[in-house]
C-alpha cells in the first residue's frame, strides 16, 4: 500500500484535475475563452489568445486566477454563463467515487478543498453530484488565501480542524502539495492523469498516482 490509512484520520482533496478532469478548465481558458473574445473584438484568433494567456499568467498563483466576477469585469464577458456552455466536458476522473466511498467506509474525515470560486464549485457540484461524498466543502476564496500560500493551510485548520501529522491530500498541483508540506501535511500524493488530453507524468519530488484507483486495496 502507498499509503498506511492507520496513520490518516483525514483526507483533503483538491478539485479540478484531482476529482475531475482538467481538460474541461484548460479547453475553457485556453480555447473557448480566447474565441469568444476574438469574435468580440474581431481580433484574430492568434492575437486574442497571445494577449490572453499573457494576463492570465500576470495573475497565477493569486485568487484572482480563480475568481469568475474577476475575469467577467476584466474582459467584458459573462464567465458564468460562457462555462455553462461548455459544462458537458465537465467529467469525474475514473475511480473518483470508489475512493470516496473506501475513504467514507473506512471512517476518514473527507473535504473538498479548493481554490475554485463559490460560482465555479456550485457548477461542477451541481453537474457532477459529488458533494454529498464530503464532510466540508471550502473554497479558499472564503479564506482570502490562496493555497500555494503556506498560510492556507494555517487558516484552514481553524474552520475546520486537521491534525497534519494523520492528514492526506491530493492535488495536480505541485505547488499546492509544496505548501502543504511546508505546513507539516503528512502524506502528500500528485494526481499525473490530472487531464484526458494530457500524458501522465509523475512528479519528482512527490508520491504520484495516476488515479485514486492505485490507493485503493487490491
Ligand atoms: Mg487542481
């Protein structure tokens, strides 16, 4: 086993691209958006996407990366509405729903923890019917930090008390799973299948699954 579960009483698990399949956020920015500005502006598609994918990147690791109303303002388009068109490549990662119910069954307090925004999360849980598998749900927007930000981790425990020394998390994000060690999390796994697009590949720092299916019992 990867994983002792006698030592984890709590398992913290990030959403996009850990739960559910990236390729529907990384197709969303990276495509839908950038087209549907263009047609806007009547820019070429090329241009709109250089000029995009640089002020994206000018808010990376901040929680306006995340923040829907924050995107709306800046480029003038409904956000809201612009994922809904495109919510049937929202997707569960296989074995998702297996491991939360081994997680359940075996008495694991389990949250969803993630740095989406509150409008983002209403609509995967409403497309995908996962919350009920959690005990806590919580946007890092209802925190103000980030969780790159060693701090996050910090300012979770007092909404929802962890021991890190007996906590897991999973993550497709390094740098999240960085900060959470730096935060004293114990067992900390990388999600490689993070995206349905994307070849896996483990990281070199971190123990690395490419679905929860290889933390289950055989
Ligand atoms: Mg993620």
């Amino acid at each position: 086993m990867i994983i002792d579960w006698n030592h984890i009483d709590t398992v913290l698990l990030d959403m996009d691209g850990t739960l559910l399949d990236r390729h529907f956020d990384d197709h969303f920015w990276l495509e839908h958006v950038p087209r549907t500005w263009a047609a806007k502006h009547h820019l070429p598609i090329d241009e709109a996407k250089e000029a995009l994918y640089a002020l994206f990147r000018s808010q990376e690791m901040t929680l306006n990366w995340t923040d829907l109303d924050y995107w709306s303002d800046r480029l003038g388009l409904d956000i809201p509405l612009l994922k809904r068109e495109v919510d049937h490549l929202i997707a569960v990662h296989p074995f998702v729903v297996e491991f939360l119910l081994f997680l359940r069954q075996h008495g694991k307090a389990v949250h969803l923890i993630t740095n989406a925004h509150g409008k983002t999360l209403d609509l995967k849980m409403h497309k995908t019917r996962l919350g009920p598998y959690f005990h806590r749900i919580v946007s890092a927007h209802d925190i103000g930090i980030s969780k790159e930000d060693v701090r996050f981790w910090e300012a979770l425990r007092e909404r929802l008390p962890y021991d890190p020394a007996r906590t897991m998390l999973g993550e497709d994000s390094e740098a999240n799973l960085e900060s959470a060690s730096r935060a004293g999390i114990r067992e900390l796994v990388y999600v490689s299948g993070y995206s349905s697009a994307v070849h896996p590949v483990a990281s070199p720092r971190f123990t690395s699954v490419r679905h929860f299916g290889e933390l289950l019992p055989r």
